[in-house]
C-alpha cells in the first residue's frame, strides 16, 4: 500500500500546475492534502475509484485538509475536539483494519510568533489524542508539521534558530511526540543524510539551490515501524511550495 502526503498550497492552484499528472502517475492508494482552500463545489477533481473527505475551514480559502482513499475506513473522524483548531479544518482521522490514519495541517506560528501559544495547546492536545489511538490500534500520522526538527532537516540551521518553524519550543514539542512512542520514517530510514527538505521559499533560485526545510512528514508507532518498507520525498515534483511525500505500507 502507498501513501502519499502533500501540501498543496491551494488545491485550486494545484490543479494547474501539475496534480493531476502526479496524481495518476505515483498512483497511490491513499492521498493526503494540506492547505487544501477550498470547499467540494469549488474544484472539479473527483477521481474514480477513490472515496473522498475534505475538511474544510469556516473561513473561506484557507487551511482545510483533504483524503482520497482507494480503501473505504471503517470509521472517518473530523477535527481533534477543539473548536478553535476544528473550524480550521486541520485534522482527519480514518480508521482502517491494521492502523488508523490521521492528516493533519499543523498551525503555523507565523512570523512574529504571535499564535505560539495555540501552537502548544495543539501539540499538548494532539498528544492526548494520539496516544489515545495508539493504544488501540497503530496509529500512521501525515502531514505538514510547520517545524523543522533537527538542525539536519534545514539548510541553514544556525540562521534561523528561534524563527518560526525552528523555535526551541516547537523543536521539543516534536521530540515529545516521539518519546511518547512515534518514529519519523524517514530519519529513521535515512539517519544521517542531509540535504533532504520538502518545503522551500518562493524567493528567487532558492528551491533550484535547495535552500529548504523539511517540515513535512510520516510518523508511525514505533511498533507499527517493520511495516514501513519504504519512504519517500518527492522533491523533483512542482505545484507548491511543499513537495509530496511518501511510504510504502506493508498490506
């Protein structure tokens, strides 16, 4: 089974630049969407042979999370139980036979910092609610993370400490997942390499040069993780300023 995680920056906008060829050629069983922007009747791609949930913001064009399943869950979730995050459309939870499955859209700190405290409810909520799946079946958690955790997984570590996105706080609110008994796939598979990212700036030559974050990612149980037989980062793929990422999940 394939997975495939992406925010689109706008699905609209996505659809222009480039979805749809991805889309039918990665040709995965499971796609999960970020910063999907829009509502059901705002974009015409429907694809046949996948069921389909979209989450949407209260507020018009923005935020909102997206599934296209080719397995039909058991069980569909919306939101984490927290209103303020719920009407942003962040979180989508389906439920299948061997794992449960949640697409989450992270809320950004934003430049100045300002939503810093949200953010750390989130993370101590989120927490909660993980672990509560996780003692019930393995849990597979996507998405973008707004953070990049180690020094490895940003270009120019040193320049941006305390910037948003790689502030002590949200650096150890991650490692606080982990120690709560998740892995990040791909560290796991790839320890030591660098140069690895999934987000980078739209200022001029800065994708061409890889001057990038990764920020994005596939967390699983750490007994779920002989499961994960490969992971992905889909870095040569346009139509955001996030690239896709993936696993292959053992069936």
């Amino acid at each position: 089974m394939k997975i495939v995680s992406w925010n689109v920056a706008g699905f609209r906008a996505c659809l222009k630049k480039g979805f749809l060829s991805f889309f039918e050629n990665i040709d995965a069983d499971i796609f999960c969407l970020q910063e999907v922007k829009a509502t059901a009747n705002q974009y015409d791609f429907h694809p046949e042979g996948y069921f389909e949930y979209l989450y949407p913001a209260e507020r018009k064009g923005y935020s909102g999370t997206l599934v296209f399943s080719r397995i039909e869950p058991i069980d569909v979730r919306y939101g984490i139980g927290i209103s303020k995050f719920d009407q942003e459309g962040r979180s989508i939870t389906l439920e299948y036979d061997q794992f449960y499955l949640v697409n989450f859209y992270v809320p950004n700190v934003k430049r100045s910092l300002e939503r810093m405290d949200e953010r750390m409810e989130w993370e101590t909520r989120v927490q909660q609610y993980l672990h509560k799946l996780d003692q019930e079946k393995p849990v597979i958690v996507c998405g973008d993370f707004n953070v990049a955790h180690t020094e490895i997984d940003i270009k120019n570590a040193k320049q941006n400490i305390g910037n948003a996105g790689f502030t002590y706080e949200e650096r150890e609110k991650f490692t606080e997942l982990l120690e709560k008994g998740f892995i990040d796939t791909f560290r796991y598979y790839h320890p030591e390499e660098k140069d690895h990212y999934t987000w980078w700036s739209y200022m001029k030559d800065v994708r061409k040069r890889n001057i990038g974050w990764r920020i994005d990612y596939f967390l699983v149980s750490k007994r779920f993780i002989g499961n994960i037989k490969d992971t992905m980062i889909y870095s040569e793929i346009y139509g955001s300023d996030h690239c896709p990422i993936g696993i292959e999940v053992e069936e």
